[in-house]
C-alpha cells in the first residue's frame, strides 16, 4: 500500500531505533514465543492467522505483485512447511489480510485499494485449510464485496469464530469502522458490507479472539482491544504493539493467551504479547519483545524508540488513537 509522508517518516525513524527482538528480551521458548520468517519470498507480510488444525502453524501471504499464494509457517523454526496456490479466482489485486473461520476455513481479504477507495469493487477468497501441510494447489471460492457508503481502502479482515460472519475494518487516518458483510457470503452478485461500529485507529490489521468475545485492532504504531459485546463493540483500552518497522499484521495465537504481530520486509520478526484480560497479560517475563515503555522493562533504547515515534507522531499530526 501507498503510505504518505508522515507514515514513513514515522515508520523509517521507528524502525531504525527498535531493537531487533534478541536483544529486547524475547521469552524462553519458541512457538507462541515469537519467530522470524525465513522464507526468502516472504518479503511484505500483510496478514497473520493462527492455525487451529496444526498448532505452532501461522499462514501469512505477501501484500501484492506475488500471485495466488499462501504460505504456512511453523513457528518454532520460521521456515515456510507450505505454500498453496489458490485456484478458481481472478488474479489477486491488492491482499492485505488472512482470517480462519470456523471448520478450519481460511478466508483471504483482498481489499487493499492503492488509489484511496477508487475500486468499485474487492474480493475475499475461502478456501479450506490442508490436512497435510505441502505444497499444493487448492481450490478456492471468490466472493464480490461492496460496501454501502461507496469503495474505501481497508487491510484489516476478520472472521467470527463462531458464527462464521465476516468484518472488515477500513483505514482511514483519522480513524475508520466496522463493517458487517452479510450472514453468510454468497458467490451469486455483490455481498455489500455495512457498517455498525466506529473504530479508533489507522488499522492496519485486526484479530478475534477464539472464543470471540475479543477484538484486538492495530496499527502503526499502536492498537485497541474491544469487547466484542455482540457487534456493539466496547473499548477496553490500548494494546502494547511493539514497535516493528511496518506494522502490517495481528493474530492472536490458537490458545487465545499471547497477540501476535507482525510487519512487511524481508526476514521480518512475529513478535509476541500477552494478549489483554489473560492471567499473564502485561507481565514483561511473559510479554517477550512486546511489553510497552511504560512497564520499564526494555531498556534505554527501546524508551528512546518509544520516544521517537511519539514525537514525530505529534510532529506530523498523526492521529492514530483518540482518547477515550
């Protein structure tokens, strides 16, 4: 996606004071703990989905010019155990997010509009998710969205765990909203996305919770948690979203314990957080690279980092979060 002055700026400057995750005090373990993608044609991952039929398994895929491909990655080694070719769609335009919806079914969200909203029209992909991790080519259903107040930009797709209905968050700098798409999809016209909730951040990505009571929403340089509360979400305060040179992505892990995040570029770090309202959330020996500035467990030069992207976040009047 096109990222404007400021976002780079913030982005470029962040990313150059972050420490890299060995040395901010990654937890013991690997897993759920965190990992690098070593996958050299991994190079923008813009989405992250925890697998609940291979546990340790995340899927991801590249932003766009990649092609109809997903690719999961074991997460105590980082390295790629399968990429799928998705067949029977058009080709992809601009994939920016990946959800897993009940039945173990993969949704794919290619929604991203480089030209600001200009499309009529995006697509999401389902396809089901591979007993046996290989490379192979699976068969995928494409789905025509519209939404009701006209074409926008949007990164963030989401899945209800458990009745199935798909959300979309669109991106809008000064804060975007929910969008429902009907009970269930259908392949015959347009499936056209309402939307039901304002949501107060830049999203760039967005998780349920498992059990779906949870939303978690991020950004560049932050994120919200929400009660799912039925769809009347309700906002329970701000996440610990470490600093990564181009947040891109959020799971939460298959157990519903740690959020993960992840960023674009090449050899990027997953980087994992208690996830909020958990036994362990906020703990820094359990938060790994992840835990804020403000629990004062990362050390001079992760404070300057924080510090950092704060200033040129108020240097550029970048609103990100609004206060509650």
């Amino acid at each position: 996606m096109r990222r404007s002055f400021a976002v780079l700026a913030g982005v470029l400057l962040a990313g150059a004071c972050a420490l890299p995750a060995s040395a901010e005090g990654t937890a013991d373990g690997a897993g759920d703990q965190g990992f690098t993608l070593k996958d050299p044609r991994i190079t923008e991952s813009s989405g992250l989905a925890a697998s609940r039929l291979h546990p340790g398994v995340y899927w991801t895929h590249n932003d766009s010019d990649d092609g109809p491909y997903l690719y999961a990655v074991d997460s105590a080694t980082g390295k790629t155990v399968a990429r799928i070719t998705l067949r029977g769609i058009g080709s992809p335009r601009d994939v920016e997010a990946i959800s897993i919806g009940p039945h173990n079914e993969i949704y794919v969200g290619d929604i991203g509009d480089n030209f600001g909203g200009k499309w009529p029209y995006v697509w999401i992909y389902r396809l089901p998710e591979p007993k046996d991790l290989r490379d192979q080519t699976v068969t995928a259903t494409q789905y025509v969205v519209k939404y009701s107040d006209g074409p926008r930009d949007a990164e963030s797709l989401l899945v209800h765990p458990k009745t199935g209905r798909v959300y979309i968050i669109d991106k809008k700098e000064d804060g975007g909203h929910l969008y429902e798409g009907p009970a269930t999809l259908s392949t015959s016209g347009a499936n056209v996305f309402k939307p039901i909730a304002a949501v107060d951040l830049w999203a760039t990505d967005a998780a349920f919770s498992p059990d779906g009571r949870d939303l978690a929403v991020r950004g560049y340089f932050g994120g919200i948690h929400y009660l799912w509360n039925g769809g009347r979400i309700k906002r329970e305060g701000r996440l610990d979203v470490p600093l990564q040179g181009q947040g891109e992505s959020v799971s939460y892990s298959a157990d519903g314990t740690r959020l993960m995040y992840g960023s674009e570029g090449a050899d990027s770090a997953v980087q994992a957080v208690d996830a909020p309202g958990r036994p362990d959330a906020g703990s820094p020996s359990k938060g790994g690279s992840g835990t804020s500035a403000d629990e004062g467990g990362g050390g001079s030069l992760k404070v300057g980092a924080v510090i950092v992207a704060v200033g040129v976040a108020a240097l550029f009047g970048l609103r990100r979060l609004r206060r509650g």
